[in-house]
C-alpha cells in the first residue's frame, strides 16, 4: 500500500533526493569512494557546499551582504547563538508557541527580552497582532511557522528593528524579503534534508556588535570565516540539502512551491471546514499554516477520534497524530508532499464521514 507521509519531522523529502543521498553514499560523483568515508575539505565535498551556498542565495534571493551558512546543534543551539551575537542589551520577541519559548528562554541568559505579545493562553491558536516593538530593541524575533500548532506568519512583517526569524518548518516554501532579517535559521529536517544539518542566513554587517565574549563555535563569525568549514560540518545532510535546492530549482522555485502549498492546503482545510465530523483549531483564515495543518474531531464526535486515526492509518496514512499538547490531528504538508497524498486524506476523511 502506498504511504502518504504527513509526519512532522524529520519529514518527506523528494524522492529523487533521498536516491541520489543513496547513490553518493555507495559511490560519490563516480570517484569509487563513499561520501560517508572522504574529507570534507575535498574538493568534491567543497563543491557541494559551495553550490548549496550558491542556491540558498538564488532561489531566497539573498541580497549582497549576507552568508549562508551549515552548522550543526538544530535550531534549539540557535535559540543561544542568537542572543549570544546579537543582544546587547534589549531583544524583543513575540510568543507564538513552544519554539518561541524555548527561544525566549535562552535570551533571558543574556539580556532584557521584551515579550511584546502572546497567544499562550489560548494554547498558541492565533498569531498576535496589534503589538508594539520597542524601537530600542536590538532585534525582532519571531517563529514563522510554528510547526505544533499550525499557525504560519505568512508574510514577512515590518518591524522599526532588523528582525531574526525561526524559519525551521517553512524555509522554501515561499519568497522571503530576506533584507528584513538580519538572521534567518533552522534545523532542516522539516522542509530541506535530513535531521543533523542547521542553516543560518546572517547579515555580514550585523555581526561583532556585542561586546561579550562569544565562544568561538557558538560566534557566527567563527562559521562565515571558515566558510561552514571551522569544524567539520555534517557533509550527509549537507549533500542531501543541495540535492533538494536543486530540486527545488527545477520545479520551479519559491514561487512554485509556494502556490503548491496554498493549493494542498486550500483542499485540507476545505475539506476540515465543511466535514462535520471535523473542526480545524486554528480558526482565522490568515493564520493557518500552509505547512502544518492541525484539526480535531468536532465536539460532538470526539469520541471517534481513534476510530478516525485507525481509519486513515489503515488507508496509508502516516504521522498525522497531533502533538500531544493539541491533540487530534496534524497533517504537515511540506513541500515535497505530492498533492495526491492530500487528496488521499480527503478521501479518508470523507469515506469515515458517510460511516457516521
Ligand atoms: C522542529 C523545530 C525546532 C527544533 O529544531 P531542532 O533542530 O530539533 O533543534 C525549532 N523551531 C521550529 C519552528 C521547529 O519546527
């Protein structure tokens, strides 16, 4: 039976991508050794990241000004590296859910951290607008998309500071007016490669403007010096992220992708909205999330909840259990999910319909 993969990550990735990762680990550019077993400083492997550099910078359409940079610790090493390199005295940022908690957690280590709004009490189910952003902040953090949830700021913002986003779970998935940012980062096991891989944008020009001591491998200098080569970076999920670049290229870009997105996700939650026996929570149109989208059985038929999930698994259906903290259902619809598999769901969700 074919399996339509909804997990949330580590997530799907293209076909082609995870069979030319196959092929570079049994035999690398036909140069008759493994990737797994040759020096990252070679210059087939400088290649690679030289190019996933190169298409980072093509396909954002990064201005002049900034590096691209392949580090590993996830995103969660960043929710530090932020702060570490770019708060001197008051960081500003907006609360939309484990991820910017956590973020906001670390900041705290480092200076005063201006949380200017919050949808906690509502266990994160809209995005917060209407807020002030202190003009003496030194940045503007926010979570694009906050993955458990399903809630996307699908805009870039305008902010009086220079802004830094977690962009973890919809990075590629549309155009980012990058010069806004002056750092954009995230663990790319949700919408670029494999789990072991973290990408960080950074604007040159913004960095060494705090005056603590930064430990050289958590400095951002200390990568965009070493051209991602400081240390040794995790070559796999590095090839792998080129591989889906490439693809991405071919398939025609952010635009592409992003009309993809708008279209799986415009026949889910069409589908969530008029289906009774379902309730999407995340209620306003604007703030549902392309990449994430989260619904739970309506209130009246709560008790078929694992009637449901025993239905769609048995359908072919993976990783749709929400989070634990949601409950119900999570159907992440990255960019390399085929719209089939969405359609797939629909079906199920309306065969278990006429059921009830
Ligand atoms: C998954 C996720 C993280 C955590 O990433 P790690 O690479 O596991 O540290 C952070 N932020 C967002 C938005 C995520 O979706």
């Amino acid at each position: 039976m074919k399996k339509h993969n909804f997990s949330a990550g580590p997530s799907i990735l293209p076909r082609e991508v995870i069979e030319s990762t196959a092929q570079a680990v049994l035999d690398f550019n036909g140069i008759g050794l493994s990737i797994l077993e040759i020096s990252h400083r070679s210059k087939d492997f400088q290649a690679v990241i030289d190019e996933a550099v190169a298409l980072f910078k093509e396909l954002l359409n990064i201005p002049e000004g900034y590096s691209v940079l392949f580090v590993g610790g996830g995103a969660s090493t960043q929710f530090c590296m932020v702060p570490y390199n770019f708060l001197e005295k008051k960081a500003a940022y907006l609360n939309t859910g484990v991820w910017s908690k956590k973020a906001i957690k670390e900041a705290k280590a480092f200076g005063e951290v201006v949380e200017v709004a919050s949808s906690a009490e509502t266990t994160y189910n809209y995005i917060p607008k209407g807020y002030t952003i202190p003009e003496d902040a030194d940045y503007f953090h926010i979570t694009s998309n906050n993955t458990i949830y399903g809630t996307e700021i699908r805009e870039d913002l305008d902010s009086p500071v220079p802004m830094i986003a977690d962009m973890s779970s919809d990075i590629f998935s549309r155009p980012v007016d990058v010069s806004k940012y002056i750092c954009i980062y995230g663990g790319a096991q949700k919408n670029l490669a494999p789990a072991g891989v973290t990408f960080v944008i950074v604007k040159d020009e913004a960095l060494n403007k705090v005056s603590r001591h930064i430990p050289t491998m958590l400095k951002y200098q200390t990568h965009v010096d070493g051209g991602s080569m400081f240390n040794t970076p995790p070559v796999l999920p590095i090839y792998s992220a080129l591989q889906t670049l490439r693809w991405i290229k071919k398939e025609g870009g952010v635009v592409e992708m992003q009309r993809r997105a708008k279209e799986r996700a415009d026949l889910l939650y069409s589908e969530i909205d008029r289906n009774k026996l379902f309730r999407a929570t995340i209620a306003a149109q604007e703030d549902r999330s392309y990449m994430n989208i989260c619904f739970v059985m309506a209130d009246e038929y709560k008790e078929l909840e694992a009637d449901f999930m025993k239905f769609a698994t048995e359908r072919g259906m993976v990783g749709i259990k929400g989070h634990r903290s949601v409950g119900g259902f999570r159907a992440s619809c990255y960019n390399a999910m085929p719209l089939e598999s969405v359609q797939a769901l629909v079906d199920c969700m309306q065969e278990f319909e006429k059921l009830h």
